[in-house]
C-alpha cells in the first residue's frame, strides 16, 4: 500500500510556479536570516577594533626608590603578562571556566546543548551556563555594547564578538586578556591588582590556592569574597583545586594540601598607602596637568617620598599626639575613643586634636614627607597645603631678618616692656608674653631665644610692617599679610607649606625653592612625558640669611631656647646635629608650631584642633610641636633605635640599643660667609666686651660689616639702654 502511494506522488505533476515558489522562500529565508545574522552585530565591535583594543590602565605612583605606593584610576588595573605566570594560575581558571578552552574554535558547542537543555527544563534563560572564556572576555569588553542580560539576541552578539576574537587572538592572548580583564569586587580589576590586594604579592608569586580562589571568585566576586563571605570562599576554592586534580593540573596529595591554606580575611596590609595626603596632592598636581589621560593611560609617576622618612614622621606624630591627650588637663575627645565610637567618614571637623608634618629637601624643594592629618578615613582635608593658621611666634623670624637687613645687629639692645596701641575701633591692643613677665632692657637675640612678643612689636614697628609683610612674601609667604602691629607675632594666617618654603631659604642662606613631590612622569611605554626642576629663587642676601640663621639656632640648641628641651633634652637629639628654628604658639594655645631645619632637611610640625580652641592648659610650640621634630631628627640622622637613651653611644657606633641604618650623614655646620664680621660682646650691654664687664656675659656676635659696636661695654656698664637706638 505504501508503495502504491508513492508511485500515485511521483505521477503527481507539479506546477512549475510552485517550485519557483519555493526556491525563493529557502532563498529568501537563508538571505533573510544572513542579512539578519550579519546586521546583528552591527553595533559590536569590529575585528580592528578588537585589535586596537587597549584595556583602561592605572598610574601608578612610586616612591623616591621606586617602590609601589598607590595606584590612581577608574579602574584599578595592572596588566600582567601570561608568560610571565606560573602554569598553575591560567590552569586554575580553565579548570573551573573552560575545561575545553584550547579545543573550541570560541563556542563550546557541548556546553550549550547542556544550557540549552537547561533553559528548556526551566524555561528560564536565567541560570543558563554554556559560557567559553572566549564569550566572558567579549562581555567584559564590550560590556556597553553587548550588556550581561541573557536574552536571545544578546547571547548571539556575545556569540559574533567571541568568533571574531578567537580570529583576532591566539588562545594564550585571549586567556591573557581574560585575566586581565575580570572585575573583581571591592573595586579591584585584573588578575595583579586581585592578587595585591588579596595576597599582598605580585600576581606571578601566587601559589595553586591563590590562583585557585581567585579563578573561583572571577564570575561572582561580590558573593565569593573572601573578605564579604569567607566560608562561600573557602568551598568554591576547594572545588576549583578538586577540578585541577581532576584535569591533572595537580595530584590529588597537592589538591588536599592547598585546601589547608586559609583564605584572606582583610586586605592586605602591605598595599594601604603609606602616604594618603601626599598621595593626593600628586593626584591633584596631575590631573591639572594632564586631565582624564592620569585615570586611563596607565601613567608611571615617581615622587620625591622618602618612605623610611615617612615612617619616621609618622611615629613622632603618634608620640605627639599620645603626649598631648595624656597631658593634665587634656579635655577634648580622643582619637580612640571618637574612632570606636564613631563610623563616621570624612568629617568636616574634626572633635579630636589634629596635626600635620612636611619634610623636605631645602636645596631641591624635594618632599621627603608629608602628613596632611591624623587620619585620612576620617578627614581627607590636608593641613599641610591647604589649612590656614596664625603662625604665632613661627613668625618672627621674617620681622628679625627684616630688622637684620636694615642694619640692625643681633647685640641691639631693646626694651621688653608693656606695649598699649589704640585701634582703629578705639580698643586697646596690649600684647603679652607668654611668660606673663617682662624682662627690661634685652639684646634682640636674647629676646629673640626666648622668644619674647613686645620686642618683636617693637622691631616690626621700627623697621616697618610693610617691610616685614614684604619678607615674608618674598620668602614664600602667599597668603594675605597685612601691615598690622600684631602681624610682628604672627596673627596672620598662613599655610604650613609656604612656612616651610620661608623657613628653608633660610637653610639654604636666601634661596628659596618651592617644595614639590614629583621627580618625573612617563608614559606606560617609558617615554618621559615631565621631568618638573625645581623653582629656584634668590630672595634675601646670604650675610642676612646667615644672621638669621644665627639667632634661630640659639633656639634648637641653646639653653633657654624656647626649642632647646623638646629638641636637644625630650627627642635626644644631639648636639653635633647642627639645628635651627622656631617655636609657635597662638593664643589661648590654640595652635602649636615648631619649624626647623639642618643644612640638609627641613621640616614643619603643627598641632590644633579643626575648630579653633584651647589643645590644653599651657600649649606651647616649645613644650608640644618641638619634641616631634626632635624625634624625627634623631631617627633621620641616627637610625631607628631601641633604646632613645643609646644615642650617644650609637654616634660613636656603641650603644645597647639596635641600630637601623640612618637616613642622612650629619652635615657640616653651615659656614660663615666672607663679609661677615665677628666680634666679642657684651651680652648685658650688646657692646665690646671687655675686663670691666662679666666674663659670662661675653659671647661671640655677627654682624653686617658697619653694624658692629665700637664701644666698650665698661662705658656703659651702669646703664641699661640701647647704645645705638632704643625703639
């Protein structure tokens, strides 16, 4: 029967319209669905742009030693080449991705039957797998163009771009690529920024169950963290190095052994940036500069940071900052009592006391260190370049070098006596001491040891407070310094950065150098792209300089300098570590400075609190900011050293305490230039010292050649005014 009814079709004669008909329907629908296959993909990219294809890369920023100190991007990415990792990390990926990776043409065809057969089961394209690692680099590629949503018609585009890039790549670039590309959580892109952070290492040190937990997080990072969920971790890690022993990448023995090592529970230590404000004053420096190329080319920016420097002023701040809030009566909160009480970041104000510390090379205007605040979690504003704070007594030295050049010695007798000036809204202006007492007749040297406020009013008002406000610009001072009777003892605000601008023309005997933190920048392929020099300025004659310099040692190094026990006493500090600089102190104590330097480092130290107000009975600059710069003077020249008693001995090379290497060789005091003029005084009288007059008042001076005395002091030994002017 079945016969029959063949033989009755093939008599059957079909009209010659209806094949026509159908060869243009297959027709039709084979170009239909080309034309549709080929339009598809229209908007993805092309095999060219596959090619050109540069992944956004960070710019990294290193020390003056070229160690890795943070990276600055949208994404935090650094490439790592496969070549250059060991097998078992690629392995670790294809064992739980893409078994059959190197055997597929880029669709693992087996793999999407499976899904297929699972999307029908489920009739949910939802939890459909079947994905090569070929079509997870086209996602994570071209993620705006091809999007992650599993839809019939994405999954055929992610299909088109991973057949275009098994054209365009060889296998080992495509897995490259893949690993390079994966966006781990917590804001961390590619296999070496994971590992860094993870791990605290390179990428190509990773062991098997490094490599293996990464490869397990890749497709859900946020869900298998370890630092998210650790125990989710720890089993997804398990199964990749079972599937590893299973694809014989390693023995069962190896597997069961690196099952053994626990995953990380917090980032990394070794990659929290050491120097978060200084970090961020790179960053602002650099994007005005270069603008978006800083967040996406992959920039290679080495900095002036001394990292054992940094550490060095890190310590010294914390022992600062434990002095102050251990001190008798201390009445604002802790740090660590706000800090475990409060979660709270980036604060406007903050409740704690705050300060900062900067470092730096006074010849090149190098920034060895720099901390802009106690903690940059809590308060990203940096006090080191951008507060504002009445200097205090820290300015006193641009009112002296003022007097200096205008032909004032340092023996110039003045008195230190009440001072009442009316102002302009008819108040009374009555400077004070901080001693509260008043001293009489003085040379300006003494006055300027110990720091004493009249005589500074009284030299500014003599020499002029347009002259003074004009030293102080000249040294570096931009910040508005207005001519008033109260700018001679610091009212005027100003910034710490341009204060130690000031304070190193004068290390350098009157040339200023503008601090900065960048040596170079070069591009990812190494082409120098700035090589910044240094802002090199001569601002005030070298003789004056030195005079200056002069008086500001007696502070650091003389008995009953306002610096001399927190310096040479507190932190230790040597005496053969030639010193100067100033102590500060505003009122009420509500802001403490000492700024300081040797011939080859400078350095500025400031405590207060954000919101103005008291730090604590009796603040003062030589009691609370010099003892931090001692500190952080003895370790630069003197190593890190167990035993602070042992430094001495550790000079000599003896000692019980343990010593590190020290940063800086103890340099030569700086030298007198020709033109000066020495002379043996009279500390009573500021004149030539002679047999009439006490022996332990005599000491050498300096002086501009003219300025010197030529009187004996015995002419004068029963009188107690100036013998040049009396201001």
């Amino acid at each position: 029967m079945l016969r029959a009814t063949l033989d009755r079709l093939r008599r059957v004669r079909i009209p010659r319209w209806v094949w026509f008909a159908l060869v243009f329907l297959v027709a039709g629908g084979t170009g239909l669905a080309v034309g549709a296959w080929r339009n598809l993909c229209a908007n993805c990219p092309s095999i060219a742009q596959i090619y050109t294809y540069e992944p956004q890369q960070t710019s990294k920023i290193y020390a003056r030693d070229s160690t890795l100190i943070s990276e600055i991007g949208l994404e935090r990415r650094t490439p790592v080449a496969l070549a250059s990792l060991p097998p078992h990390v690629p392995q670790a990926f294809i064992a739980i991705e893409d078994r059959r990776f190197y055997s597929h043409g880029g669709l693992d065809w087996k793999g999407i039957a499976r899904a297929g057969m699972e999307a029908l089961k489920t009739r949910s394209l939802s939890g459909a797998g079947g994905s090569t690692i070929t079509q997870q680099l086209a996602r994570n590629m071209f993620t705006e163009r091809i999007g992650f949503e599993k839809r019939v018609v994405r999954k055929l585009r992610e299909w088109q771009v991973a057949l275009a890039l098994e054209d365009a790549y060889s296998k080992d670039q495509i897995i490259e690529a893949y690993m390079n590309q994966i966006v781990y959580a917590h804001g961390w892109y590619g296999l070496q920024t994971a590992s860094r952070n993870y791990f605290g290492k390179n990428a190509i040190d990773m062991n098997p169950a490094e490599a293996a937990l990464l490869a397990a997080i890749a497709n859900y990072p946020e869900r298998y963290s370890p630092l998210n969920n650790p125990d989710a971790a720890t089993n997804r890690r398990n199964l990749v190095l079972d599937l590893m022993a299973q694809e014989g990448y390693l023995t069962a023995a190896e597997a069961e052994r690196w099952k053994e090592e626990p995953v990380p529970l917090e980032r990394a230590r070794n990659v929290t940036v050491q120097a978060p404000y200084f970090v961020e004053w790179v960053r602002k420096i650099l994007d005005d500069r270069f603008g978006g190329k800083l967040y996406t080319a992959g920039l290679e920016v080495h900095t002036t940071l001394d990292l054992d420097m940094q550490a060095a002023a890190r310590d010294a701040m914390e022992e600062g900052w434990a002095r102050i809030e251990d001190r008798f009566g201390f009445a604002h909160s802790t740090y660590r009592d706000f800090s475990e009480e409060n979660d709270t970041f980036n604060i406007v104000d903050i409740p704690y006391v705050q300060g900062m510390f900067v470092a730096a090379d006074p010849a090149t205007g190098h920034v060895r260190a720099m901390i802009g605040g106690r903690d940059y979690v809590h308060s990203k504003f940096n006090r080191a370049t951008d507060a504002m704070r009445p200097a205090g007594s820290a300015f006193k030295p641009f009112v002296y070098a003022a007097a200096l050049e205008s032909g004032i010695p340092a023996s110039e007798i003045i008195v230190d006596a009440p001072i009442v000036l009316e102002q302009p809204d008819g108040t009374l202006w009555k400077p004070r001491n901080y001693e509260e007492e008043f001293l009489g007749p003085i040379t300006m040297r003494h006055a300027f040891r110990k720091s004493i406020n009249t005589v500074a009013v009284r030299l500014g008002m003599t020499v002029g407070l347009e002259s003074v406000a004009q030293m102080a610009r000249h040294l570096g001072i931009r910040t508005e310094v207005e001519p008033y009777e109260s700018t001679a003892i610091g009212a005027a605000e100003v910034i710490p950065l341009q204060m130690l601008e000031a304070y190193s023309a004068f290390a350098t005997l009157g040339t200023r150098v503008r601090p900065f933190p960048i040596l170079r920048v070069e591009s990812a392929d190494g082409e120098l792209l700035w090589e910044p020099r240094p802002e090199r300025t001569v601002v005030l004659d070298s003789l004056v300089a030195r005079l200056t310099v002069s008086l500001m040692e007696d502070v650091a190094s003389f008995p009953g300098g306002t610096g001399y026990n927190g310096i040479r006493g507190t932190a230790g500090l040597p005496g053969e570590v030639p010193a100067a600089g100033k102590t500060g102190t505003t009122d009420e104590g509500r802001d403490v400075w000492f700024l300081g330097f040797t011939p080859n480092l400078a350095a500025a130290v400031w405590f207060g609190m954000d919101l103005p107000e008291p730090i604590v009975p009796r603040a003062s600059g030589g009691g609370l900011a010099s003892p931090v710069w001692g500190e952080f003077m003895r370790r630069i020249y003197y190593g890190d050293l167990a035993d602070p008693d042992a430094v001495g001995d550790a000079a000599n090379g003896a000692g019980n305490g343990e010593l590190h290497t020290a940063l800086l060789s103890i340099p030569e005091r700086w030298p007198i230039p020709d033109g000066l003029i020495t002379r043996r005084v009279d500390g009573k009288t500021g004149l030539l010292a002679s047999r009439w007059c006490s022996v332990q008042d005599a000491y050498d001076e300096l002086y501009l050649p003219g300025t010197e005395p030529t009187q004996d002091c015995d002419s004068a030994r029963f009188r107690r005014t100036s013998p040049r002017r009396n201001p």
